[in-house]
C-alpha cells in the first residue's frame, strides 16, 4: 500500500459541496486533494438538479402553450421523448466529467480517483482505486466529507428483486414507460411523475403514505399539484403504502418484465382520492421509482473506525465539525451531514468550512460559523405549478 506525502486538506466526494471547499481551501493557498468515486460534480449534475429539469422542461413549455386561447389551436402531436432524452445527454456531457475536471485543476487542487475511507488515525484517508489497488493518504489539517446521499430503497417485500427505478435511473432513462408507478410523493416522486406522463407515459400512478402530496410544504400547495396531477392523468393515491412487489420476467410486453405493486390505505378508511379501499389493491406497470427519501452515503466510509455510526448522517456543529470527533479535524458538509439536502446549502455550507479551516473571520473579527435558519431554507419543487 502507497503512502502519499501529506497535503493540507483531503476531501471525500467531488460533488458540489466537496468541490466548493476543495477550491475555496486552494484559493486561500493550501494544498488540496479531493477523492471521487465516480464523476466530479456529483448528483446534481448527472442524476439530479441538471438531467431532471431538462426532462421537464419539454413537458412544462408544452403544457403553458395549451393555456394560452391564440396559442393552444397551434399545438399538434405529441412530445419527442428521444429528443428530449438527447438534450438530457448533452446536459450531462454524456455523463462525462470532462468539462468539470478543469473546474478543480485550474485552481491546483489534486483529483485522485477512488473510493476514499477514514482508516482510524486521524487525518488518514485510505483510497481504493477501480482496480483494487490501495493508497492512503494524509492531511495536516483537515479532512471534509462530501460524499452526499442516495435513493432510500424501503423494506418492502420484493422490491429489491423487482430492480426498482431510483433517482438515477430515471433520470439516465433512454425510453419512456408505459406505466410507471411512483412510490414517494415528495420533491423528487412528484417533479419525475409528471414529467414521464408529460414525455409520453401512458398510465403513471403516485402512491404517498402521507394524507397529501409535498407533505413538507404548505397543505394548500399539495392540493394545487394533486389538482394539476388528476388534470394531467397521473393518479394520485394518498394514505397509501406499497406492502408487496414483484416483477414478471414473462411479459413479452415489457422488456423488463412488468411489476405488480400491492397496496394498503389505512384500515377501514379510504386511501385519499384514488386510492384502495382495502388492503390488497395492486398496480400493475413496467417500471416502478423509488423516491421515499435519502440515505447518508456513510455506509462504507469507516465511521465505525472513529466512534461514529456508519450509515448515518453526520452529526455536526455550527463550525461543521464532526461532533464526537476528537482534536477537529473532521468536518462534513452537503447531504451528509443532515441539514438541508439541497445543493446550494452544500455549497453554503462548503464555504463555512473553508473558512474555518483557512481562519478567515468576518468584518467584525468573529469567526465562521453556520447561521442558517433550517427551517426556513428557499426551495424549488419544479412540478407544474412550481412550489
């Protein structure tokens, strides 16, 4: 196993967040090595913010035109779902990292490519590269991780077998489903059902276990997206929750197989305005998405080796400091840490710690720290109509 000299600050995931602390660190004059498994820019770039919008982007243009009297008698046909996914594509630099790489190396920091690892000692990264060989590497001040979230797949009988859609899938998709189910009917759920329905998808169903759509916003606003969805064709069933999937493998129709979905409402109730009346209701489609929530990318990080849970998001501080860590020298910021799963919080956040690692105090000599009011934090669901 190599050992690498030491730099002054390691990053682990080259997403928004960890490439915001990399260049801020660099620009103050340290020296900076950022450790990514996958591509630089991470989720919002290539199964996120960018590839999702651009999806719904054709749909959402479409639909306003259809709005407008002297407008709607000039629209014919239907959307091209190729062209759209073609956008997609470039958008996402053809899920390259090419054109981000720069972004880093322009401002000196060190891009090695792999999974990084906390080995125990402190400032120490172990990194596995794609094949299997080891290094470890050591920093003198600090280590940041940024290795941001994934799709929450739930316990769900038989939904791992049936290879559910999650975030990634559906925004990497080269077709279009003909019936899509969507279990989750929050940000990601809802922004994705319509803009499937919208590029073509004949029957999409939303099942939501909560009593409204967007549980987190204001009630009126999950009632206006549940009026748009119904007006689109979506179904919308609320109260509701997935209690069994399978996927045949001998449906000549689908080419993945088509997957049943059994539902539950609550007992004796009916389950919102299109949902089941009674246990054991099913959904039959080709695909069905998981967007339940987000699972810290912590699992395989070696939390374990320094006192902290692995799997878990990060409990941190106002500095972004590990808490449970001794001697400073862990911080964590973006999605893993917990505190708003959004990319412009990540790189708020990436810029605290840049300053807290570097020194650097505001005008009136007090050092940084986070202030953010997290219960208040602007965002975006970009359904139709946005909340």
């Amino acid at each position: 196993m190599d050992q690498d000299a030491a730099v002054d600050v390691i990053v682990i995931g080259a997403g928004p967040a960890g490439e915001n602390v990399a260049g801020w660190c660099a620009d103050a004059g340290l020296a900076v090595t950022i450790v990514e498994r996958e591509l630089v820019g991470g989720e919002c770039s290539y199964w996120g913010c960018i590839p999702s919008k651009t999806l719904i982007r054709p749909g959402e243009v479409l639909a306003a035109a259809r709005r407008v009297p002297a407008a709607a008698a000039a629209v014919t046909g239907s959307l091209d779902a190729a062209a759209a996914f073609a956008r997609r594509d470039s958008l996402v630099g053809g899920f390259s990292d090419d054109s981000q790489v720069p972004w880093l190396t322009d401002k000196g920091v060190r891009l090695v490519r792999g999974t990084g690892r906390l080995t125990g000692r402190p400032r120490h990264v172990e990194v596995t590269a794609a094949d299997g060989a080891r290094r470890v590497l050591t920093a003198s001040r600090a280590v940041v991780v940024a290795t941001g979230s994934r799709a929450t797949v739930p316990p769900i009988p038989g939904l791992v077998d049936a290879d559910p859609w999650d975030n990634r899938s559906a925004t990497a998709a080269t077709s279009v489903p003909r019936r899509l189910v969507v279990l989750g009917g929050g940000a990601v759920g809802a922004e994705l059902a319509q803009a499937f329905r919208r590029l073509g998808s004949a029957e999409v169903t939303v099942v939501e276990g909560s009593p409204r759509l967007l549980a987190r916003e204001e009630e009126f606003a999950g009632e206006e997206v549940r009026a748009a969805f119904e007006a689109d064709g979506i179904a919308v069933w609320l109260g509701t929750r997935a209690v069994e999937v399978h996927r045949s493998r001998d449906d000549a129709a689908a080419p993945r197989g088509s997957v049943t979905v059994t539902l539950a409402g609550p007992a004796g109730t009916q389950a919102g305005s299109a949902g089941p009346e009674s246990a054991g209701d099913t959904v039959v489609a080709d695909e069905v998405l998981v967007a339940v929530g987000r699972t810290p990318a912590t699992g395989d990080l070696g939390l374990a080796a320094i006192g902290l849970p692995p799997g878990k998001f990060i409990d941190v501080d106002d500095r972004l400091l590990a808490v449970g860590v001794s001697d400073g020298w862990l911080y964590a910021v973006g999605d893993v840490c917990g505190r708003a799963l959004l990319t412009h919080m990540g790189k708020y956040q990436a810029r605290i710690v840049a300053d807290v690692i570097t020194g650097r105090r505001d005008a009136a000599g007090e050092p940084a720290r986070d202030v953010a009011d997290h219960l208040g934090v602007p965002r975006v669901t970009f359904t139709d109509p946005q909340v």
